[in-house]
C-alpha cells in the first residue's frame, strides 16, 4: 500500500474497457523440501476455495445489493455452522442448494447453518445482504456523488487491513486466501466502466444498465479483492518481460488525466521488467490501475488492479507507482501470513523502491534508501518493533515502510548479492499463491547464507529504535597521508548495542578504494586503514547498508579575536573522541582555499592561542585539528576555517583609534578551565602591571609588568601559578594596575 501523503483536487471521466485476450498463469516451481503455506488458525473449521460477488450499485448513493456465494471445504467432521466476518451490513437470506439456511448476526459476525459437511467435504452457501446510508462513517466500500475532489460520481473498495467484512460476508484473515480466486459481476448505470481483479469475462447491456463480469483465477485474500467504478477513460498497453513474455496492461482514469497519465504510466513496462527480471515472472493474468479519489491513502495494491489517488498523475509519482507494482510479488503473490508479519508485505515493496532506482538511475540503492526512508529512525519506529506493530500501526511508515525497507537492504548487505536474490526467488517460489511468515523468510536466508542470521532478524525485528555511530578520524599528516586511524564509538537509542558488519573504504583522488569490512558490534573501537594513494578521508558504509544515525566529527572553530599586531583563534574543547586528545594544531593560511601552515610548535593544551606577529589589516585564515592522544604525529581533519584581520598599534596610520580611559575587560572564556584570555585598554604609554590574586588575597601570579604603548592590550593565563602548579579550583581576581588606576575583575577556574 503507497502512504504518500495528497492534498489534491481530483477529476472524473469516462471510458470501456476491451477484453484482453486470457494470459494464462504459468505454474511455479516449489523447492521439493519447503512446505506449502501453513494455516494460522488451527481451530478454523473450513478453508474458503473462492469468492463470486453479484453486486447493483445505484452510483446516486452509497447503496449496494449483493449475493455473495462462498465455495469451501470442510475441515472438521459434522460441520454445521460456518462463521463469517460481516460488519455494518444487512444479511437477508442465507441458501445452499436452493434451501434456506438460518442464521444470526451478533458482534459484526455472521454465523450460518448449513448441511453437515464430513472433513474434506465441499459444500457452497449464497448470502443475499445489503448496505447504505452510512454517512460518514462509511468502511470498506466508498461512494462519493460529484463534488470536492470528485468531480463526477465514483464508487470503490478499499479493504485492507480488515474492512472487507465491511462490504462483503467473508472469512477476513490474510491467512485464509481463496484458493480458486474470485469472481465479479457489478452492474452500474450505462455510462459507468467497471474495473477489477482478474480479466474481463463480457459485459450485458439491459434496462440502462450494464453488468461487467471479471475473474480472478489465483489464489486471492479477501483485503485484496477489489473493483472500481466511475465514468474513466480507458486503454491498453503491454508490457515485455526479459523473457519475451507479454504481460496486459490496463489502465482506467478520468478523461481530463488521459494525455498526462499515457506519459507517466509509460514507465510501468520497464518497472515491470526490472521486477521480472529481480524477482522471477510476473504472476497474474494482468497488471491494471484505477484512479480514484477521494482516497485516504496514496495507493492499494489490490491483486493485479492498483487502486491509485489521482495525485500520483498530476505530480508523476513513479516511485509509488513502483511500490505498488512490486507489491504484486510481495504481498499478493507472495501474502503475509498475518498481520503480525505486514512488513514481509510494506517493507518489500518500499525497498523495491529502492531496486528500481538502482535500475533506473544506474546507481546503488543506498543514496535512495538515505534520501527516502530516513523516517526509518523517527516516529514509532523509536518504540515499537517493526515486527507485530498494534493493529492501529501496521500502516505507520515510519515503522512498516521506512525501517521495513532497511531490514531489506541490511539483509542484502549481509548477505551480498550473489545470495540475496537467488534467495528471493526461493522466497517467491516457495510461498507463490500462499502466504508466509517472518520465520520462513529467515529460515531461507539461513538456508542460502550457510550460517544462522537470529542475531540479524532478533535485533532488527523485535527491537525498536537504531544504532549511532561516531567516527573520529586521524590522518598522519595534513593535508595527506597513506594511512588513516578511525575510532568508531556506538551507542543506541535503547542503550542496547547492535553487531553488524560494517564497510570502510578510503577516499583518493583515484576514487573510493575497495570496502573492507569490520565487525562492529562494542561501545569503542579502532582500526588503521592504508591506501597506496594519500587518503582525503575515510567513508563509513559508503552504499548505506545499515540503518544508523551518523557523525565524522571535526573540532569547531568558535571565532578569532583581533589584538595588535595578534590574532587569536578561540574554539570549543573536542569531546567526541571519548579517549581524548593530545592537544590541537592551530593553521593558518592567506586565503580560504590555502594553503596552510601549523604556526604552533606543539599540541596546543588550551582552545586558544595567541599569533602574534602579524600585519595589520590583513586577512588571516584559520583552522583548528585535533591531535591523536595515542600518536600526535595523527590529527583530525581540518575544522570550519574563519578569517580575521589583526589591529595596528593604537594612533598609528590603519591602526584603531585610541582608547578613552583605562579599561579591564571581562576574560574569555569565564569560566574557565585550561586558560582564559584577558584584554585591557590604555589611553596613553605608560607602566602597566596585570595580575592573578586568590579570594583570599594573595598573590598567585603576575601575568604582565611592562612598559606598553597606548592602544588594547591581552595577556593570557593557563590557570597555574608563577611556579608553573596548576592552581586550585575556585574564584580568582584579575587586577590591572596602570594610569593611576586600579581594576579588578572576578574570574572563576573549574577543573
């Protein structure tokens, strides 16, 4: 089913449709050793073998008259009574044989008397029932009269999960499909083209009104059942699978959408090759689409005919035409065996998204999957598990689609190619026309991997949330090396960790280097990558196999402080390194682009340091690396680069003007805990004296006693007392003495 959110104004139109010639199924293969799909209820007395629905609808009101006729066979010895889902609807005659049966209708089910039917018995039983005047609160089927988005009357159903009971008696479970299909016969006003499941049988014209009669000969669940009827505009296409099959295309919209719905369905036959190509033969009769609206949802893949919101024509949404294409293989050939399992059906189709972009645009699928399904790591996703969502959620696209498609696409990473897809076709052929549950997709995988996956499906199946990854890297020099170090740290939003291999690959001017895999699965690790080219930086998971929030941080630049004739660049303490650092290189260049030069002898033990020497009123650019603690010949990549220009001497050409009065300013940072910088003001040249005194009155340090020109000033202290100690934690007080003047600042150290 496509989620995609419309808000659009829809149109209505006209149209017939010719009978395509019948298209057989092919048979599917079974692998010998694989069961056939099991039976979810073991206590479900009869299976239900077909569907055929008489249906009259008025198209003036929400009204419909219908005989429902259920083929099934017993399962049970002494079978009397059957029991049959049937919502809001008026039952008023049961039959079998032509004889009337009783029957009750208590809690929205149905239970019918019928003869006793022995074990492997099958018997039929017909239900005459109507439905109308619902109002609002319509379910299952929908009519609306001409109006709003509907601009000429159109009547649909719409019935997953479980809302066909609310317009047919039938036994609603995925589980439960009918084995020898279903039938149509829906008889409109003339004037009205009716769309459904299966091939066109005839069409009978009598009194005004006109009956057409489709057949759906494949096993079929009742949410899957569908028709549609409106005044559409009709054609046909046909599409050509790698195997030179042909496969009927039908396409029902209204009239005014014609022109513009030729050109964005023309890509359904290349979407459907790429699928026949993936996922082994198309395997129904035909593919058809009916646009309706207005509709709840942007897309229904009802088996063989898509109900689609005609937004997806006016806004050319070939990514959720691809979705419910695909979900003819997963979900309608192959079914979720409940409800339980709805990812096996949203999560596929969403990542088949993906695998037609890889087919469309020639490029991996992981750029779609970061693009599209980052809602993946949002929403319910982050407390329920995508498998067994609340009945209330199975549609929710953050945990279904989003995160769905990522357990695809993460399974295929694991796997790789040469056993992901073959694996899929054992999938499909195992469980073609049945249903399937998320134990028999793992036991295949197992099967084709050669080794247990538990460990894969446990963590991303019943675990809500993800993983975060944060990987800090040290080259051996800047700008280039043949080597890189990176310390993956993990953590998770449910402060489980999460084991999964994951690629690294290095990035030369020659491209991306070849992956090269790691297993991670613990709160911190490290591992050294070489490269015969100098390495610009090192990729994690560069084609997105694992759903994961993601940082590379870099040391940040805060800004640079103008002084005279010194510049001094402030940054923020580098944390993400949970080891920590050495210390930083400070670079300086003379333009944004370079190049750089390390103007600091050392690793610098502070977030700031004093350039001095420099021109006045000229641009200066910095950048700030973090040094490996383990090798400080290893720093980060660069930091944000910022400019500045430092000041002249106060009164000389270019200079700044003179400072008005003696002038102690506050220090930066405050607090502080490895140093703090200090800047004061002198209006004329004289004798200056700046320092550091206890709360208690003594004196720690003298940080400057000199003869100083007028202009600003700054000194720096490293929080250590004239012995070169490290000073205790606490307030301090900064005092300038100069001019005749005494000034004191507060200043607080932390440790």
């Amino acid at each position: 089913m496509g989620m995609r959110l419309l808000v659009l104004t829809m149109i209505t139109a006209a149209g017939a449709l010719a009978a395509a010639s019948p298209r057989e199924m092919r048979p599917l293969p079974r692998l010998g050793d694989m069961p056939a799909a099991a039976r979810f209820d073991s206590t479900h007395a009869y299976d239900v073998q077909s569907y055929s629905l008489d249906l009259a609808l008025a198209m003036t009101n929400d009204s419909l008259y219908g005989r429902q006729r259920i083929t099934a066979v017993s399962r049970s010895t002494g079978l009397d009574t059957i029991v049959l889902n049937c919502a809001g609807l008026t039952v008023d005659s049961v039959f079998q044989d032509g004889a009337a049966r009783g029957f009750r209708i208590a809690n929205d089910t149905l239970y019918a008397g019928i003869a006793p039917a022995g074990a492997g018995e099958h018997f039929a039983l017909d239900i005459h029932y109507r439905l109308g005047n619902r109002g609002a609160s319509r379910r299952g089927y929908y009519w609306y009269p001409q109006g709003g988005e509907a601009l000429r009357p159109v009547a649909y159903t719409m019935s997953a999960p479980q809302d066909a009971r609310w317009w047919m008696p039938c036994f609603d479970e995925p589980w439960d499909k009918a084995d020898s299909g279903c039938a149509f016969a829906v008889t409109a006003p003339d004037g009205y083209t009716v769309a459904a499941n299966g091939l066109l049988q005839d069409t009978v014209c009598a009194g005004g009104r006109t009956t057409w009669r489709w057949k759906e000969r494949a096993a079929i669940a009742t949410y899957l059942m569908a028709f549609h009827v409106s005044q559409y505009a009709h054609w046909a296409d046909t599409a050509r699978t790698m195997g030179g099959d042909t496969v009927p295309l039908a396409y029902y919209v209204w009239p005014s959408d014609s022109a513009a719905a030729r050109l964005v369905f023309d890509s359904v036959p290349v979407m459907l090759a790429c699928y026949d190509s993936l996922f082994g033969p198309y395997p129904f009769a035909k593919y058809g689409m009916a646009a309706v609206a207005p509709f709840m949802f942007g897309g229904m893949e009802n088996q063989g005919m898509t109900t689609i919101h005609r937004g997806w024509i006016t806004g050319n949404d070939q990514y959720g035409i691809a979705h419910e294409l695909s979900h003819m293989w997963w979900g309608d050939l192959v079914t979720c065996g409940t409800w339980a399992d709805i990812w096996l059906n949203e999560g596929f189709a969403s990542y088949c998204e993906a695998l037609y972009y890889e087919h469309a645009a020639a490029n991996g699928p992981g750029q779609y999957m970061a693009q599209n399904f980052g809602s993946a790591m949002t929403g319910n996703a982050l407390t329920h598990p995508v498998y067994d969502p609340p009945l209330a959620l199975i549609y929710d696209y953050s945990m279904e689609y989003a995160k769905g498609a990522w357990v695809v696409h993460m399974l295929r990473g694991v796997m790789g190619d040469a056993q992901f897809f073959p694996m899929l076709r054992a999938y499909r052929d195992s469980f073609a026309f049945g249903t399937a549950v998320t134990a028999d997709l793992q036991r295949l995988a197992e099967r084709h991997h050669g080794g247990p996956l538990d460990w894969f499906f446990d963590q991303w199946l019943l675990r809500p949330g993800h993983p975060s990854y944060t990987a800090v890297c040290y080259h051996r020099t800047h700008p280039d090396s043949l080597s890189v170090t990176v310390r993956l740290r993990q953590t998770s939003t449910t402060g489980e960790l999460y084991g999964m291999p994951v690629a690294f690959a290095c990035s030369t001017d020659a491209g991306l280097g070849p992956r090269l895999t790691r297993w991670v699965g613990l709160p911190s690790q490290e591992w050294t990558f070489d490269d015969t080219l100098p390495v610009r930086r090192l990729v994690v998971d560069p084609d997105n196999y694992v759903l994961k929030a993601f940082s590379a941080p870099v040391p940040q630049l805060k800004r640079v402080v103008r002084g005279s004739y010194l510049l001094t660049p402030v940054w923020s303490r580098f944390g993400a390194d949970a080891a920590g650092v050495a210390g930083y290189n400070v670079y300086r260049g003379n333009s944004a682009a370079g190049p750089f030069a390390r103007v600091n002898a050392s690793p610098v033990d502070d977030t700031l340091y004093d350039d001095t020497g420099l021109v006045a009123n000229v641009m200066y650019y910095y950048a700030i690396t973090a040094v490996c603690d383990g090798d400080t010949c290893r720093e980060t990549r660069f930091s944000n680069i910022t400019g500045q220009k430092p000041l002249g001497v106060a009164g000389e050409p270019g200079g700044p003007p003179l400072p008005a009065a003696v002038e102690l300013r506050p220090n930066a940072p405050n607090p502080f805990e490895r140093g703090t910088a200090i800047e004061f003001d002198l209006p004329a040249a004289g004798a200056a004296t700046l320092s550091v005194y206890n709360a208690a009155g003594q004196l720690v340090r003298v940080l400057l006693d000199a003869r100083l020109p007028a202009g600003r000033h700054s000194a720096r202290w490293d929080g250590r007392d004239g012995g070169g100690r490290r000073a205790a934690a606490g307030m301090y007080l900064c005092r300038l003495t100069a001019g005749g003047r005494r000034l004191v600042r507060a200043m607080q150290l932390i440790r």
